[in-house]
C-alpha cells in the first residue's frame, strides 16, 4: 500500500480505542485533523466513528495480548500512512482483589495485557521513529501507577511495571527526537469501572472482608458519578504532547494530583525518619 500525502497531520496508533479514553483521544485526534488507526479486539465498534470520518479512521483487529499481532498492525500502520507520530497504549481492564485472592493467572493475564503487550508495541514502533527522529509514545498509566491500596495490587503492580519501563525510554529515546508521556487519570466518567472491562478475582476471602470488600462494591457503584471529563483528558493529553517541554508524568483530575502529591509528601517524610539507618548501611570510611 502506498504512503498518503498527509501534510503536517499526525498518524495515531490507538490500542483499546473502541471505548472510554481510547475513543475520546480518537475523536479528539480527528478533530484536530490527525489520522488514526484505531486498534480493537472488536473493530465493529468504531463503525459509526468511521463511517464519520472515511479514509481519517481506519479500525483494525487486534488483541494486544497477541504480541506477534503487535508487530503486523505497526508494519501495515507504517506501510499505509508512510508512519507513526503518537503511539498511544491505552487498552486495559481493572481487577479488584487482596493480593493472597489474586491468582497467578489473573496476575500474569493482567501483565500481559499491560506490560508485556504495550512493551511489544514500543519495539515494533521505535525503528521507525528513530529513523523519522520524531514520534511520541503516550502510555495511559493511573493514578494507581504511582500508588496502591488494599484490592488494587494486581493492577497498579503492572501499571508501576509500565512506569519503570517508560522512565528509563524516555532517557534512550529522547536524543532521538521521540516524546514518552505517561498519564495518570484519577476517577473519570469512561465507563471503566461499570463494565466488563473491570473485573473482580475469583476468590474472596472473608478475611479481607474490612480491607477490600469496600472496593469492591464500591468501586462499580461509582460509575458514573466519577469528577474527571474524558473529554478534557484528551485535550490535556494532546496540549501535553504539543508543548515543547512534554512531562514525563501527567496527572489528570483533582483527586490524582491530591493523592499523588500526599502519597509523595509522606514518602519523602519517611525516607526523612529512616535516614540516619538509611545512611548508616556503607562500609565505613
């Protein structure tokens, strides 16, 4: 297939973008003139989204689970628009569990799905960048990838993983000309905690009745209720991407930036109280 002529308009690669921040960020790409390839386990939902935007939207199948599916929707992305300017890892679920419910499949079926297929993506995507010297990776991380609480350790476990990771690409890639952007949503209004895409452990312990158990009714019962506007979100994103100092991290919504902030208080406060033992652990002079 041939390059198109697309002037100064980005190309997208959108994963997960049949629903919640995925689809906004879509709609608010071809707003902005861009085009997208919208990645999806069911591309029959982004019909309507296309029929809109002939030829601007393009969906493809694709599960991000699948690795070696990872590599083919690059190549043909590349192979049609000629590249790729925004790489945006967005697909995902929740699991609400105590970390002794969570089984190790769930676990490992969690990582797959946001590690190890966002990091296959990275790979298939940055030769063409680095060719290009321009590009940017956006990695739709939370809130809870800087921080955890009972009944979420399974999920900020992978998204601190993709954190890691994206910090030390961000130090390889930016000699490059490539931008790395992680973003941490609080609460918002995607449909993400009302739907299938958030998912209980199959165990439950009693045990955990006091810790977990307001999690998980109360997590499903915030549905709609959330503060965040999906709609500003990807408007930050997108006002993020174009700055000319693009942020590492980018905390979305009122209560991220307050419990991020609190959460990095009360770490420095007790790296404070541990100091002189902290200190005291090299060999002496």
């Amino acid at each position: 297939m041939s390059a198109q002529n697309l002037g100064a308009e980005r190309v997208w690669l959108i994963t997960g973008a049949s629903s919640g921040f995925g689809r906004t960020l879509a709609e608010a790409a071809l707003a902005a003139g861009d085009t997208v390839v919208a990645a999806a386990r069911r591309p029959a939902a982004l019909d309507d989204l296309a029929a809109a935007h002939p030829g601007q939207l393009v969906p493809v199948a694709a599960d991000v689970t699948d690795t070696a599916r990872a590599q083919e929707v690059v190549t043909e992305t590349v192979e049609r628009f000629g590249r790729i300017d925004v790489l945006v890892n967005n697909a995902g679920r929740g699991l609400i569990g105590a970390v002794e419910e969570t089984s190790e499949a769930e676990l490992r079926d969690l990582m797959e799905l946001h590690f190890f297929g966002p990091a296959a993506l990275i790979r298939a995507a940055l030769p063409h960048m680095r060719e290009r010297k321009s590009g940017a990776i956006v990695q739709m991380s939370s809130m809870g990838g800087r921080l955890s609480f009972p009944g979420v350790g399974a999920y900020s476990a992978t998204k601190f993983a993709l954190e890691g990771l994206t910090e030390a690409l961000r130090g390889e890639v930016a000699a490059f000309g490539i931008k790395t952007l992680i973003v941490e949503p609080g609460a918002f209004r995607t449909g993400f905690a009302g739907g299938a895409a958030l998912q209980q452990s199959a165990t439950v312990l009693p045990a955990y009745a006091d810790t977990v158990g307001a999690v998980r009714t109360g997590l499903p019962d915030s549905d709609g209720k959330q503060p965040g506007d999906p709609v500003k979100a990807a408007a930050a994103i997108l006002a993020a991407l174009d700055a000319e100092e693009t942020p590492l991290r980018l905390a979305l919504g009122n209560d991220a930036l307050d419990a991020i902030l609190a959460h990095a208080d009360a770490a420095r406060e007790e790296a404070r109280t541990w100091e002189p033992v902290s200190r005291g652990t090299d060999f002496d002079a």
